[in-house]
C-alpha cells in the first residue's frame, strides 16, 4: 500500500493540475504524489507540488480520504488537501490551470472533480470526507489529453 498525497489549489475560479505522460499516455492529475521515508504528510505536499508544477504551496487543511485499490496490484491511500500559493500572485502556467466545469476537468485523476467542484461552489466540509474506493472502472476510461510528458510509471487514480 502506497500513501499518496493530492492538492487541490484553485488560482482565478481554475484548478492547478498536473500534465503527465505515464505508459505512453498523457494524462491530467491533481498534483502530488507518495510520501516519502521519514517526511511528512505535509511536507510530501509541498515536495510534490513543487516537483510536478514548480509552484509552492502551504497546505491548508484535508478534505478527501480516498482509497484506490484497482487492477496490477495497486493500493493506494490518497490524502487530498486543500492547498493555497504561498505567494498569491506567482505565475500559474496557463496550460496547468482547467475550469472546474470544463470537459477537459472530468478527466483528471483522481476522479473526483464533481465532489471538488461541488464543494468549491457550496463551501467545504468542516470534517474530512472518507470518498471510498475511487478507482475508475474499466469502461469509464479517462480521456487523454495532448502534449504532455513526464514519468512512466503504472498509472493509478
């Protein structure tokens, strides 16, 4: 079992995602990834926004617990936080940023941009929500999007 870490940053009604390019497809992610050894939640956050969008971030609260346990051996604990820019004006790569209701926004992983836009619209939970097993089910593939490049690691939600 992996333990992974998400961020939800929201810059100009838009959330940050993360392009990358993992067994040869390209796919959209909420930027983060595992904790390391000996490193914090937190600090795993911060690491991994840095890494995958070369932004900082402070990490605000949790909102998400979600688990994925899919095909090829893959379970992971996901830990999705609400992160803001530590400094609100950096620059945001236009090509990071997706609507929240924009087509392309269904497709990031892991899949759960309804829950993320209800509650940026409604107001988030006080209490971390438990969202289940959220691994995509074979038929509902996500969409690929162009251009993007990174890692080739197994993809997992």
């Amino acid at each position: 079992m992996r333990v992974k870490v998400r961020a939800v940053i929201l810059h100009d009604g838009k959330v940050v995602v993360s392009r990358e390019r993992r067994q040869g497809e390209d796919y959209l992610l909420l930027p983060g990834g595992r904790v390391q050894n000996r490193e914090s939640i937190a600090e795993a956050l911060v690491r991994e926004v840095t890494e995958e969008v070369g932004l900082e971030v402070v990490p605000e609260r949790l909102l998400y617990l979600a688990e994925v346990v899919g095909s090829y051996g893959v379970h992971d604990v996901n830990l999705v936080w609400l992160a803001a820019l530590r400094n609100a004006k950096a620059p945001v790569a236009a090509d990071a940023l997706v609507a929240l209701d924009s087509p392309e926004a269904a497709s990031i992983m892991p899949p759960i941009m309804d829950q993320i836009a209800a509650d940026a619209a409604t107001g988030w939970e006080e209490v971390p929500r438990w969202l289940g097993n959220i691994k995509r089910p074979p038929h509902a593939a996500p969409q690929r999007t162009a251009g993007a490049s990174g890692s080739d690691e197994e993809v997992a939600d």
